[in-house]
C-alpha cells in the first residue's frame, strides 16, 4: 500500500509541467550578435540560426506556430571575432 502510494506521488511529480523562463543578460552574443536583454517563455520562443556564409534572408522575423505561441527566427550571419581570428 505504501509502495503504491510513493509510486503515484512520484509518477505525478513528473507528470506536472514546468515552467521556464530564459533570461538574455547583459552582453550576451551568439554568433557575434548581441542579443542581451531578450526574454523567451513557452508562447513567446526564439531561434537563432548561425550561417558561414551570408544567409539568403537575413534579419530576424516573428512566426506564429499552430498552437498560438510565436517563434523569433533569426537568420545571422557569424561575425568575426577576437576569439574566432
């Protein structure tokens, strides 16, 4: 009984959704862009796309998704870096 008991009370516990949140702090980059300050939750999503080469449609665009949220796609081209050269 006890057993049984435990098992439901962890089988709910992952059961439950998370909520995350992802904070952009101060001088944050990738790809040599800055993109400090932008905050991503489960409706509002971001995806950076990092190309070599300049991509076809650079910049960045909001896409709404199926189930309401919308995505931030960014289309970046790798800038050249101390770290990089």
């Amino acid at each position: 009984m006890i057993r049984t008991a435990v098992f439901v009370i962890i089988l709910a516990g992952f059961a439950l959704p998370a909520a995350a949140e992802v904070r952009f702090g101060k001088n944050v980059r990738i790809g040599g862009h800055d993109v400090s300050n932008q905050t991503f939750t489960k409706q509002k999503r971001g995806k950076f796309i990092i190309h070599e080469t300049q991509p076809k449609n650079a910049g960045c665009v909001l896409r709404r998704n199926g189930d309401g949220s919308t995505t931030k796609v960014c289309n970046l081209k790798r800038k050249k870096t101390k770290e990089t050269r």
